[in-house]
C-alpha cells in the first residue's frame, strides 16, 4: 500500500488528501495518507474567526465559482446547502478617483469595456482617456504568445488611463501585485488568447460573452434547495466550512497537527521526511503543499538547484483589517460592495469589501462591518512597520477621506499575511516549465499549492486534484 506525505494543510494539502482518499476507493485502491501540518489547526490562508456575533474572514472571503473544482469539492463533501451567494441586490464597485468614488462603467469587464454608453458617460475616465480605449477595436494583434508585464498589455491595447485607473487597482490588485512586472500570461492567459485569436479584445469579450454556457459547472449537480450561484460564493458560516470538512473527512488518523518539516531525504526508494521535532518519517510519494520558499528549504540539502529555482518565486505581504461600526453611526452612503484605490492616487489603503452589505450572516443587523485591504501592490511596508492600533488609526482616517465616513470602530482586527502572496512575473511560466522538467527526476515529488499555477482557491484545488490523480494512476 503506497503511502503519500502531504506537507501543508492548507486548502492544496487538504484537497489532495479527500481526492486521494476518494479517488483510491474509486480507483479499486488502498493508500495510506498522512497530511503534515506545522500549525495547530488545518486551513493556511482560510482563516475564519467569530467573534461574539461577528464572523471575521482573516484571508479569502470568498471563491469563484467559474473555477469548478471548489464547487464540486464542496459538494463532495456534502455542502450544498451551505454555500452562500453574495447580495447582488447591492453589487457594484466602485473605483477612488481625484476625490471621488466612481461606479466602474457598467459593461466593464475586468478591464475591457463591452458596452458604449455607460463608459462615454463614466467620469472616471476623460474623453482622450475614452477614445484611446475605443481605438482598442484598430490596435494590430501581437503575433506571438509571448508574456510581456501587465502595465505593458494593457497600455498597448488600451491605453494609460486604462492601466491606472481600472485594470491596476482591479486586476493587479486581485494578485496584490504590481503591474510594471506582473505576467499576464501567467495571470490573465484568457486576455493573450483573446487577442491572438480575435485581435481585439472588446471583440473577443463581447464573443465570449454571447457564447458563455448556460450551465458553467461540471461535477455532481446540485442537491435540490441549493443556493444560486454568483460570480464571487462564500460559506454561511465562513470559509472554513471548507477546509473544516475536508478536515474531518480525511479524519485524525490521516491528519498531524505540530509537524513542522524540516527536510526530505532521498532513498533508493521513497522518501525520508524529518520533522523539526527529530521524528523521521518514510514516505513513496511526498505532495508539498507548503508555499515554495518552504519547500526550498526541505529540499536544498539534497538538490539546491531546484531550492533556487523554488526560491525564484517572489512575494508580497499584505494586510486585512476588519472593523465593526454601529449602523447609525454610519451616515454616508455605501454603494456596491465595496472600493478600490488605484495606486495612482498614493493612498495608504488598496481597497475595502462592506463585508456585512456583500455577504449575510456576517454582522448583526444593526452593525455594519468593512474589510480594508492594505499592502500587496503598494505601500507594503505599512504591513510590517504599523502595529495593530496604529493600523486601524490610519485605516480609519483613510476611510474618512475616501468615504467621509468619521464614525468610531466599535470592534477592529488585523489579519497579517508577511509573503502571503506570491507574484507571477513576467517569466512565471518559463520558470515553471523550468521547474516540471526539474521535477520529472523525482517523480515521487509533487508540488502544489499558491506558488505555481494559480493562486484562488479554486486553482489550488485544481492543482492538487491533478497531483492525486497522477499518483492514483502511476
Ligand atoms: C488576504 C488574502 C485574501 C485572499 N482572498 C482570496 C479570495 O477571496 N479568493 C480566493 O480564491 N483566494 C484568495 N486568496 C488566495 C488564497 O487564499 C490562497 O492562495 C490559498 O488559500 C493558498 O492555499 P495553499 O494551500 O496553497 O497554501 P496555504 O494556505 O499557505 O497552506 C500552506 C500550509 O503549509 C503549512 N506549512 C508551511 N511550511 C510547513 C512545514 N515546513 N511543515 C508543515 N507544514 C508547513 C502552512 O502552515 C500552511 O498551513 C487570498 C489570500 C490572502 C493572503
């Protein structure tokens, strides 16, 4: 019976260990399973926290429901009836520009406007702004499916003002990342693929648009009395109903809390998996599910060549504040689900979700919560140089100059992620070609998780998914 060590119970280690308990049975086989985490609870980057009556998300508050594996990991695992759908009777973001909030043009998707009117009435942009985003429709395609930065993509197929003000704060901001070195290929490969085959990417969107399936999910189908979908989903009790119930579906026995890796150790067969506590462990196939400076450190004893090639992959640190107000005391309106701040504006905060407006069940009725986001793509150093109270000080004066909102926090917490994020840079998917060739000698490694191919939820499980299947199969 093979054995498996997965390193990290995040949502990558954790996905792999149901996908490798469930497929085995499906598969006619046995394997024995064991999931290391250094941590005293599973879920990495999933950290949901309640507090009294609040629900507080410390990481993702949510997932995307397009990327199907996590629905149907959800739904393996018997949860259907707790997904939650966001409020889209609210929806709308809005965008921080020259001391105002602006709706993002209504037709703009991510970056690319696929409707006239409401972008040549938008006053985020100004007129030579519009036309240089309509002159999209006349810019010659690339000829080559080369990654060039994202600030150059976007510049070249639709102008500055596009870049600043919408596809920065928008689609950078999602990887906490900045644009002057962030690889589209890596990130966005559907807007490379939209202008090599359509030339122009408002023509491509609108295609895509017209001929997007009905039905996007695969998978088991939903139970009856499930919930609809929207295009961000949630859990009502928080994200780690997921994690929580891969938890206990792979069960104690596969599952060890306190177990830092230090090192693995190559054997004429398998693998030997020392822990920081000095306990050794043999293993046929080892999955690292740990963020790729972790894993360079367990395999730079034997192989610093690939612990170079792991360390090449850069992060960013970032910040989540969750702050809790008395619904009377807020007296400025709250369109949408929340802002963002271009960089542009040099603002010391990126965004902020009303996280009791977007989702239920977050915060009683008469309270309203917001989650600010800070770090990533700019002013990272606030993450490491502010401590809690001076945090939530400037993210409050922040909130009083893009909202006007000067009402008093009756509740905050600060959520720290230092090198939380990794940065796909132009040359992420050459250096991870780089990286499976490296790795096909040492078919029994396997690496997954945020630092490769995809960092959502829903890439992680994809990854992991992948993985299982390949050693279900070997
Ligand atoms: C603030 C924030 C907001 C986000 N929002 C969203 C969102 O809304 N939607 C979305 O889809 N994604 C979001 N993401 C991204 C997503 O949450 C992560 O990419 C994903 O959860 C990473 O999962 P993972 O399993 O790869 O890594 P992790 O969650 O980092 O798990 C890795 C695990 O490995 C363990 N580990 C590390 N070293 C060792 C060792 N030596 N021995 C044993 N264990 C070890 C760690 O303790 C950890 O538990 C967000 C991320 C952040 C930081």
């Amino acid at each position: 019976m093979p054995k498996i060590i997965i390193i990290g119970g995040g949502i990558a280690g954790l996905a792999a260990a149901v996908h490798l308990k469930a497929g085995a049975k499906a598969h006619g086989k046995t394997v024995e399973v064991l999931v290391l985490e250094k941590n005293t609870r599973t879920g990495g980057k999933i950290l949901t926290e309640r507090v009294n009556d609040l629900l507080l998300e410390g990481g993702p508050d949510s997932f995307l429901p397009e990327k199907v594996w996590t629905v149907n990991l959800a739904r393996h695992l018997g949860l259907d009836k707790e997904l939650l759908p966001s409020n889209d009777e609210f929806k709308g973001t809005f965008i921080y520009s020259q001391n105002e909030l602006h709706p993002l043009p209504e037709g703009v998707m991510l970056m690319v406007p696929t409707m006239f009117m409401p972008l040549a009435k938008s006053k985020l942009i100004t007129w030579p702004g519009k036309l240089r985003m309509g002159m999209e429709l006349f810019v010659p395609r690339r000829k080559t499916r080369e990654d060039e930065s994202l600030a150059s993509f976007v510049t070249r197929r639709l102008g500055r003002e596009c870049l600043e003000k919408i596809a920065e704060p928008l689609v950078a901001g999602i990887h906490t990342s900045n644009p002057d070195n962030m690889s589209v290929l890596s990130t966005f490969p559907r807007f490379v693929d939209m202008e090599l085959k359509s030339r122009s990417l408002v023509l491509g969107m609108i295609a895509a648009m017209k001929n997007r399936p009905l039905a996007t999910l695969s998978g088991p189908p939903p139970k009856p009395g499930a919930p609809r979908m929207t295009y961000f989903m949630s859990f009502k009790n928080g994200m780690d109903t997921l994690s929580r119930a891969c938890t206990e579906f792979i069960g104690p026995h596969s599952l060890r809390l306190n177990a830092a890796v230090k090192a693995l150790e190559p054997k004429s067969s398998g693998y030997l998996v020392h822990l920081n506590d000095g306990a050794r462990l043999e293993a046929d196939h080892v999955m690292i599910a740990a963020p790729a400076y972790d894993a360079a450190e367990m395999i730079k004893g034997f192989d610093s060549n690939l612990a170079g090639q792991l360390n090449r992959i850069e992060w960013s640190s970032s910040a989540t504040v969750s702050i809790l107000f008395r619904r009377e005391d807020v007296t400025v309106p709250l369109r949408g689900f929340g802002f963002i701040v271009p960089r542009v504006e040099g603002r010391r905060i990126n965004a902020a979700t009303y996280s009791s407006i977007k989702w239920s069940h977050r915060s009683p009725d008469d309270s309203v919560m917001i989650r600010v986001f800070v770090g990533g793509g700019h002013h990272e150093e606030l993450v490491h140089d502010l401590d809690d109270p001076a945090m939530i000080k400037m993210v409050l004066e922040e909130l009083d100059v893009v909202l006007g909102l000067k009402a008093e926090a009756k509740f905050a917490k600060v959520y720290r992620w230092f090198r939380g994020m990794p940065k796909y840079t132009v040359g992420h998917l050459d250096r991870m070609t780089v990286l499976d060739r490296t790795l096909a000698s040492y078919p029994d490694i396997h690496l997954i998780g945020c630092s490769y191919k995809g960092i959502g939820i829903g890439d992680c499980v994809h990854q992991a998914q992948v993985a299982s299947e390949r050693i279900l199969q070997g």
